[in-house]
C-alpha cells in the first residue's frame, strides 16, 4: 500500500537586520532597543502558539540574520533563549565574513583571522569571538564565489589606509555581496524586523537599503527606529519609506502578520487541504474509464497508434528516487563541497510529495476533462439515437432509440453529478499547483533561492496549496554550503540547464502535438457541416426532379428520411467536435506551451553565455538571477493555465 508523504510542518521564519553598535543613536537607547526587541520577539512566540491548534505541526520559529555586531546579535540571543532555529546568509566565505565583520584595521589582523587564528588586537579579537560564537550556533551559508577577490581588496585596503580608491573598491565589492546575503535572508523569511533611523536607503547593502529590497519584494518589515523605540511600526510598500503608514493597532498588525504567514487567508483551509490530500487514494495506473480527453490528442495529435493503450503508470513516491528523481539526487550529491544531509532529505519531503501530487493530479485531470469529453460523445449519440429510428425502424420501435436516448442523457447527467460530488475539478487544479511548485524546486533549494513570500500566487478560490508548498520547501531551508565557483557551476550545467532544457522540449513538443488536435479537429468539423450541406442539397436536387417528373416521388419520400438523418448527424458530429475542441482549448493551451517554451530557450541561452564565460566572471547573482526566472516562467505558466481552465468547471456539454 503506497502512503500519503507526512503533511508539511508549518514554520514562521523571520529576517533581522539594523544598525551595529557603532551607530549613535543606537548606542545611546541600547537597553531600550533590547527590551522593545524582546517585547516584539515574545508576541510573536506567543501569536505562533495561539495558532498552533488551527495548523498541521508547527515547527521552530526560524530566524535569519548576517550575524554582524549590533541588532543582528542581539537578536540571535533573543531568538537563541526562545529556542529559535537560526540561521545566517553570509556574504562571504566564514574566515573572510570573520575577517571583514571583526573591524580588522591592520593587515596582521586580517591574515590571522583568515587563517583561523586569533588577531594580536584585543578589541578585534572579542569581536571575532563574538562572530565564531554565533558561527557555532547557527547553520551557515556562506556566498564564497567571491572570497578571491574580496579578499584581495581587503588586504589591498589595509596595507594603505590612505589608498581612497582601494578602500572604494573594496566597500563597493563588499556591499554587492552583503546586499546580496540580504535578499537571500528575505527570500527566505515572512516578514522583517529591522532598528532603523531611516536616514539612508540608498547605501547599497545597508539597512535602510536591505528594507527598500525587503518592501519592494512583498516582505512586511516591522521597523523599530533606535531613537524611540517604543513607536515601532509595520511597513507595507516602498512607498512607505515616504511617508509613514498611519497609525494602526500596531500588535494586531502584527499577530495578522504572524497569522498570515502561517496559514492562508481562507483559515482552516490549509488544514483541510493538507488532510485532503493526505486522504487521497493512491492508484498506481490511470482509469481506463477516463480516457476520452487523452483520447482525443492520440487521435488527433499526429503521433500515431490513435487506439493504442493510454493506461499510464504512476510513479510512486517510493520509486521516485530509482526513477525520474534519479539523476537529479545524483548531481545533488556529486555537488563540490554540497550539503550531504540535502540530498536524502529533498527526496524524502519534496520529490515525495510531488509524485504523489502528480499522481493524484493526474488521475483527477483524467476524471475531469475525460468525464466533459464524454458527455460531448454522449450527448452527440443522443441526438443520433434519438433519431435513428425514422430511417432505420418504424415509428412502433421508436420506443427503443428512444431508451437509449435516455440512458445517454441519464449518463451524461449522472457524469456531472459524480464529478461535482468528487470536486473533480477543483481537486485536480489544487493538487496541480502543488505538484508544479515541487517539480523545480530541488534546483531551487540546492541553490538557496526561494520565492518571496509577497510573490507567491494566489489561487482563485483557496490558496492551501500555495501555503503548503512553501511551508514544505521552507523546512528545508537554506543549505549548509559554501558557494564556490565550481559549486556554482556544476549546479548550472547539471541541474539548472538540465532541467530547463527538458521542460523547454516538453512544451515544444506538447505545443506542436495541442495545434495539430486543434487543426484536425477544426477541419474535421467543417468537413461534417460541408457533408450536411451537400446532403440537404442532395435531397432539395431530387425533390426538384421528383416536381419536374424526372424523379419518382416514392424514391424521393424514401431518400428524404436518409438525407434529412444525415442532414442532421453531420452538423450534430461536428459541433459536438467543435465542442470538445472549446472545451479543451488546445489552441490557447498550445500557445501558452510556446510561450513557455521560448521564455525557457532563453534561459537556457543565457546559462550557457555564462559557462562560456571565464570562472571569475561566473557568480552567484547571475546564477541566482537565472534560477528565479526559471521559477518566473513555471509560475507564469501555472497561472496562464489556471485562467484556461479556471471557469470551465464539469457542468452540461453545451
């Protein structure tokens, strides 16, 4: 018996930023900053436990920072007493982010800390400890693609203090990366705490700046400015760095906030739908009953054999790792200086959820679009039974086409019941949403790229799915890695292009098999109203001899009833192929796998300008920036596809 995967465990996961212990107004209310921190810090434990009962499991508060002095490790400890999970995005490598974070003012200092030893100056010696303390707490992830040539620019900026141009260089080097681990801590968090006097959001990697990107990517940021603390406040929109929101019940925002993030807006949907799709049958091959849809693209999609068997075999979530998943575990685990414990647990809570969401989609697409496609042949047998008895019988066995008639209309009404009883529909769009999420997203997490929270979609009438995507891939989390350039580059070519290039052939293939089932069945359509045509003339050109005398009358009566059958079975067949052509969309649906399909052949082309490029020149952003426009286009394609078959729910074939 195959087993539904576990249902994901909810988790909050916070961002931290803020001024360090340098900045003046922060030092002057330090005390105050700590106590309004933790006062902030307990509601949201306590908002997080009053939801608990509403959730499926609810895991450990995660909370990111870049572990710098100040407000970032006075959160760490804060978080650390609450028995937060913590994590820190660094923008460096650990011994050079040491080095650059401990405020290292000579070249002895620098090279000792990057050589694993303590500096011979005091102060930068407890700021350093005070770094490895955290180090040893937290799960790093350290964008080391750079060390090289930050490095480089470090030294080059102590050795002459006085050198303006080296200490630019090296400033503008060192806030790319740190605005950088910035944006990787948003992607991975629901909201944002920050200590900000609001002075400055245009210094790349600063506060105010990792703000601008948190707001303007949809991540709420509770501010607390260090000058008066107590009048924190939640901003919502860039343009809140403007003019301050208004004035709100500032602790109901933020247990809205809190609420929000831990389960969709429609309350205990994330519950049901998790249960739901725990609750689902697992078939290992489809319905042979349900395949009129799929019948349909064999028959008419020009790939030959249109009666061949169309019984598909489900991958299991146990067999997912032996089959499909394979090769992408093996060039996870085959990652220089990889995380050995993402491997086994991508395929444990991601590849498994999505073969059984896959499966379970699948089966459900099949009861759907195969139930209306046969209410449209129903309905067209109808019609022709309901008639056959003029031509072919007497009027006194008119009471048998007229049975069958019945038995047709009664099926096609019995189809709708059953599938608005089983929520064919609605069942099959939210496991497919699931299952898509899932499909890409071990490219995504070996990376530690992730969707911002703000810019998830939202389904038309639930967004569980959505919630229980994220949750799930949030458990995962950012990995333990250091990201090297040959890191990076294996994970282009083995995993990111891989990937993209197969879904690139997918759509062109399955865009070019949806036009020619569209021309086909267009073409057949108007080939059967030409037939009507030509049959109704047949029989108003003998009706005309029979008048002129050229014709018998009794071999008109007796052509009449034939023509006027066909004059009615051939305008009823093509409709009720024009029908199932509406129905099925597989113009638009084709158009869409097109525009997917060139989106996705770009991609492909820009991952392989930058193989072609020297490894210097190869990071982590572009990298990065490559795996979310990925993520952009199966999103995309997701909603475009949603918006096709969103309103066609199972209902009378008219």
């Amino acid at each position: 018996m195959t087993l539904a995967p576990a249902s994901p465990a909810m988790r909050l996961s916070l961002a931290l930023t803020g001024h360090r212990e340098g900045n003046v107004a922060f030092a002057a209310n330090r005390a105050a900053i700590v106590t309004q921190l933790d006062a902030i810090f307990q509601q949201i434990s306590e908002t997080s436990a009053a939801n608990a009962d509403q959730l499926v499991p609810l895991a450990a508060t995660r909370l990111h920072s870049l572990i710098a002095d100040g407000t970032d490790q006075i959160g760490m400890t804060l978080g650390a007493k609450r028995g937060w999970e913590l994590v820190a995005p660094l923008p460096a490598g650990r011994d050079l982010n040491l080095a650059i974070n401990s405020h290292a003012t000579s070249v002895d200092d620098a090279l000792a800390l990057l050589g694993g030893a303590n500096p011979p100056d005091p102060k930068c010696a407890a700021a350093a400890g005070a770094i490895r303390h955290w180090y040893d707490r937290c799960l790093l992830f350290e964008l080391a693609d750079s060390d090289e040539v930050l490095a480089a620019q470090f030294i080059a900026s102590l050795e002459n203090l006085a050198d303006r141009e080296a200490s630019h260089r090296f400033s503008a080097t060192v806030s790319a990366q740190v605005a950088l681990a910035g944006r990787v801590m948003i992607e991975q968090s629901d909201f944002m705490i920050a200590v900000w006097d609001g002075r400055s959001a245009n210094l790349i990697g600063g506060t105010g700046h990792t703000i601008s990107i948190a707001l303007d990517r949809g991540c709420p940021v509770v501010r607390i400015d260090p000058a008066n603390p107590a009048g924190w406040h939640i901003l919502h929109a860039p343009e809140s760095l403007a003019a301050l929101p208004p004035s709100e019940d500032r602790e109901a925002a933020l247990d809205e906030l809190v609420q929000r993030a831990l389960r969709p807006g429609e309350g205990g949907a994330l519950r049901s739908g998790a249960e739901s799709l725990a609750g689902e049958a697992w078939h290992s091959h489809s319905s042979r009953l349900w395949t009129g849809y799929r019948r349909i693209e064999a028959m008419f999609g020009g790939d030959g054999r249109p009666f061949r068997s169309l019984v598909t075999q489900y991958e299991s979530p146990t067999e997912i790792a032996r089959g499909s998943g394979r090769s992408v575990l093996a060039a996870a685990a085959d990652l220089p200086g990889g995380d050995s414990a993402l491997p086994p647990r991508i395929e444990a809570e991601v590849m498994r959820r999505f073969a059984w969401a896959d499966g379970i989609s699948a089966r459900l697409s099949d009861a759907y679009r195969g139930g209306m496609t046969l209410s449209f042949v129903f309905s067209v047998m109808a019609i022709i039974s309901g008639i056959s008895y003029e031509p072919f019988a007497g009027a006194e066995y008119k009471w048998l086409f007229a049975t069958g008639e019945f038995l047709l209309l009664a099926s096609i009404l019995g189809i709708i019941w059953l599938g608005g009883r089983e929520r064919w529909h609605k069942r099959w769009f939210e496991t497919r949403r699931v299952a898509e999420y899932f499909r890409h997203a071990p490219i995504l997490l070996l990376l530690g790229v992730a969707r911002p929270a703000g810019r998830w979609p939202k389904g038309t009438d639930t967004s569980w799915p959505e919630y229980y995507a994220r949750h799930a891939l949030r458990g995962l989390g950012l990995p333990r890695v250091a990201v090297t350039r040959e890191y990076l580059r294996r994970a282009a070519t083995d995993l990111l292009d891989a990937h993209v290039t197969a879904q690139r052939d997918y759509h062109r293939a399955k865009a070019k098999r949806l036009n020619t089932v569209h021309h086909r069945l267009d073409k057949l359509s108007e080939r059967l109203f030409q037939a009507a045509i030509v049959s109704v003339s047949l029989y108003l050109a003998c009706a005309a001899g029979a008048a002129l005398g050229i014709l018998p009358g009794t071999f008109v009566s007796k052509l009449g009833k034939y023509t006027s059958f066909f004059g009615v079975v051939f305008p009823t067949l093509g409709a009720g192929l024009a029908g199932i052509r509406y129905f099925g969309d597989f113009e638009r649906f084709a158009a869409i796998s097109e525009v997917t399909a060139e989106k996705l052949d770009s991609v492909h082309t820009r991952i392989d300008l930058l193989m072609s490029a020297p490894d210097h020149a190869l990071s982590y952003s572009q990298l990065s920036e490559l795996a979310h426009a990925a993520d952009d286009i199966v999103v995309s394609e997701i909603e475009n596809w949603q918006s096709v078959f969103g309103g066609k729910h199972i209902t009378v074939p008219v």
